[in-house]
C-alpha cells in the first residue's frame, strides 16, 4: 500500500528549477544538437536543396561514402578495466606542432556557398578550439583572410595543381608567405567525379535563380538574404567561368599530373608536404621513398571514385608499411568523436572532417562550427574514459576489432599468391618497418585482403581483429 501525503511547498520549489530561456533562435537551435546527425537535420531544414545536397552528395551511387561510414558503425571497442582515469589528455602531435584535439578541418570548396561565413567561420572556430584549418585551392575565402580569422593557429594550405600551372604555383607562394604551415596536394581529383544530385539539380556555380530555386528557397529566407546581401560568390584564389562544379573542375584540373608535379611542388613548399588521396599500399610506399612527411588516405568524402576503397580499412595496413616513415592521417566518413578514437588506436596520426564541419556551419554558421567542434570533443572524452585510456597514445590495435561485412575474395592474383605463401609457417613478412609491424600488425594481419581470399560470403559480419 503506497503511502500518500500532501506536497510540501518547499520541496516542489527545489524541483521546480527552470532553465533560463535561450533567447538567441541559433543558439537555442544549436543546443539541442547531440550529435553531428542532430546537425545535418537542421542544416537540411536552414539551406536550399542544391546546395545542400552538393555538400552531403557523393559521386555515381554514393556507394564510397555509405561504405565508409558503415565501416566505422562496424567497430567493436575493447575497454580496459580500472585503470584510474579521472581525466584525459586529447592533444596530439601533428606535423611538427600541437593540435587540441586529434582532427582538423578538412578542405572544402565553395564554402561560403553553404553558409555565408564560409571559411572564416571555420578557421575561427578551428582557432578557438586550438585545431589546424585547411583551405581548399577551391575556396571562397582568400588566403590572406583566412590568415586573419586564425592569426596564431595552424592554417593549412589544399592545393591541386592545374592545367596551368602557374595559377597552382603562384597559391603556393602566397600560402607560404602568409605562415600556412603545411601544403596538402591533393592527387584523387584527376578529372571530376560523378555528381549526380548536382545534375539533377541544375546545380551551378554561383547558384541561378530559375522557378526550382525560388519556391525551394522560400522556406529558407536566411540563406538567400545572407546569399544575396554578402559580397558575390566566387573563389578567391582563382578566377572562374561559371558553370556546374563538373565543368569548373574539368576545366581546371589536369589529367597528367605525375610524381614528377609532386617534386616540384616540394622544392617550392619551405614547409611540411601532405598528399591527400592515397587509396592503396603500393601508393603509400611510393610516397614514403619520395620523403614526404603525411599522407591522407581519403578518397574525397566518395565524391570522386565511387567504389574506391575504405580508408579505415586500408588505414592498418598502410600503417603496418610506412607507419613510421610518414605520418598516416585519414578521412571520409567520420561523424562521430568514436570514429577518431577508432582511427587514432589503429594507427592513424591525424584525422580530418569535412561534411560534419559543414554541417555546422550550414545550421548556424561560426556557432555552428563551434558545436560540431564540441560535439566530437565530448564524444572523444568520453569514448577515450570509457575505453580508460588517459592519451591518445595509449589507444592501440588490441582496443578496436574491425567487423567486416564486405570481404574481398581476392584483391589480385598477386594477393592470392601472397596469402597463399603467408599460411605458410617458415614465411617470413618483409616490411618496410619492423617497429610499425610490431604496433599495428594484430589489426593488419587480420583485415589483409590477402588474408580473406578464401572468404566467400559477401555480407557476412566476420571480427577480423580480436
Ligand atoms: C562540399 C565538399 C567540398 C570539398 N572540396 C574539396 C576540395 O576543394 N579539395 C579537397 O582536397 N577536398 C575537398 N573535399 C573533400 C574533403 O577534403 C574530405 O576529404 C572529405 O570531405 C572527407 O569526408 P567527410 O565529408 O565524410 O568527412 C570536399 C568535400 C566536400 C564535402
């Protein structure tokens, strides 16, 4: 029998603690955000459909990108057990400097596009939270500006190198003579990828008023006064035609950049070289013997090659190769503070975001940056406590298994020969280097393509490290 009283006044005065109102609409809008995905909804609902959808899109089918993102749903942690971590250290070494947290913004173009603030938004943001920002070559926001919305912090500059050349090597002497610290070249964009949203779209650069746009813009004042009372959108560091983003890209980019473009480019850079857009072992071995100092793998968010392969599952074995010839950073992908932490314990130095910035800026502009920044801060604490692990450091293979659902049966009949010799007993691996064998080779042996030639299942999930 429950026993009832009259409530005491007192007692329902403590109870009742309202939270004071939030009276700016971003704000208010912005907190209710837990997640990047929370994000994205509202970035959707803030911006016209072409826009919007040329950032979320990816190329052909999109397959890259829902594999990549799959991939990291995919992993299974292994905690430690009472190992007294009362507080965690998530700073990480980077390219001879100190970041606050293990990612940094990746480069986007057309940014202010998204939302008017574009990338000073985002190198302020990048600047308050102590983390590196990157400028694309495509962006709409000039070198130099983007120098004065992050003075003290690490800006890093994206670069492709174009049919002419001299517009690429001039970008290089002006990101350099503002202090950018480190030149990524990005090498995945030969020609355009298959934007298929962008064409059913109609979608161009700047954006065209036809009967579409207006009455998908009606919903979305904001982003059209923004659009339409800010300086006009064009890049800043280049000139353009106008067109859809395909042909803009087309026409800039060249088709027969070759190694030979990358020594180049590293004899006019002063600081740390990056190549963006390694998809294969061989690749990173190449780049390892040419001395550069990082690469991503990355293959462009899914918007060049679709169906090009996982960088989180290349990640262990690429880091097994070169791990400790080259710093290994990777992306594609990541929406959550776990997907870095995954990536860090297998071996990854760095990591970068692009869509999950993007979405913040989309649903509030610098604030909005500023919680997809906070977002996956509280979502690294937390997994880093969870796993009780108190740096980065100690993350390793032994805390992640990879669960695959798609295996290869063989990548190649080099492959094949390899894994038959590597079941062998006496067969001794060669790498490149013993020390990051030793580090990443649970994760790696595991997940080789090698290793799974006799799979046959296609969507089978199959733990492939323990
Ligand atoms: C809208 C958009 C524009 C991009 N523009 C560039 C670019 O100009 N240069 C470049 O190297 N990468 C570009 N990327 C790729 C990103 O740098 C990064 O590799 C990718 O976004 C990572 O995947 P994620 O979006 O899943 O985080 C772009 C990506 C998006 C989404």
């Amino acid at each position: 029998m429950v026993q009832r009283q009259f409530p005491n006044p007192r007692e329902l005065a403590q109870l009742m603690q309202f939270k004071k109102p939030t009276l700016n609409p971003t704000d208010r809008r912005l907190a209710q955000a837990l997640t990047i995905a929370d994000l994205r909804a509202i970035a959707k609902r803030r911006t016209p459909k072409a826009p919007f959808d040329y950032t979320e899109g990816a190329a052909e089918g999109e397959l890259s990108l829902a594999r990549a993102r799959q991939a990291f749903q995919d992993v299974e942690f292994h905690p430690s057990i009472l190992r007294n971590v009362p507080v965690v250290d998530t700073s990480r070494q980077v390219l001879g400097g100190t970041s606050a947290l293990p990612f940094g913004i990746a480069p986007t173009g057309f940014t202010r596009m998204m939302q008017t603030e574009g990338e000073v938004a985002g190198a302020g943001a990048a600047h308050a939270a102590g983390i590196p920002f990157t400028l694309s070559t495509l962006g709409t926001t000039s070198i130099e500006d983007v120098k004065a919305a992050n003075p003290d912090g690490r800006n890093w500059f994206q670069l492709y190198v174009m049919r002419d050349r001299e517009i690429s090597y001039g970008l290089v002497r002006r990101a350099a003579a503002a202090g950018f610290d480190t030149l990524f070249f990005t090498v995945d964009t030969p020609v355009a990828g298959a934007r298929l949203r962008d064409k059913r779209n109609g979608f161009s650069i700047p954006p065209q008023l036809t009967a579409g746009t207006v009455l998908n813009a009606l919903p979305r004042p904001a982003w059209w006064i923004n659009f339409l009372t800010t300086p006009p959108l064009t890049f800043a560091s280049l000139s353009s035609t106008g067109g859809t983003v395909a042909e803009l890209l087309d026409a800039a980019m060249d088709p027969t950049i070759s190694f030979d473009d990358l020594d180049i480019i590293r004899q006019m850079w002063p600081g740390k070289i990056v190549v963006k857009g390694v998809q294969t072992v061989e690749d990173a071995k190449l780049l390892a013997d040419r001395g550069v100092d990082g690469i991503v793998l990355s293959n462009h968010g899914g918007r060049q090659l679709d169906r090009a392969p996982i960088p989180f599952h290349l990640l262990p074995h690429v880091v097994r190769e070169v791990g400790t010839d080259l710093e290994v950073h990777i992306d594609t992908g990541i929406m959550n503070g776990a997907d870095i932490v995954a990536s860090i314990a297998l071996g990854a130095r760095f990591t970068l975001i692009g869509r999950a910035y993007l979405y913040g800026l989309m649903a509030g502009g610098r604030r909005g940056v500023d919680r997809t920044i906070e977002i996956l801060r509280s979502e690294i604490e937390r997994t880093m406590k969870l796993l009780e692990v108190s740096t980065l450091d100690e993350l390793g293979p032994q805390h992640v298994t990879q669960l695959t659902r798609l295996v290869p049966v063989a990548r190649s009949v080099a492959d094949a020969a390899e894994a038959a010799a590597s079941t062998k007993p006496t067969t001794v691996r060669t790498s490149r280097s013993k020390a990051a064998a030793g580090t990443a080779k649970t994760a790696a042996a595991a997940t080789a393509p090698s290793t799974r030639s006799s799979a046959t299942a296609s969507t089978r999930r199959t733990p492939t490290t323990t």
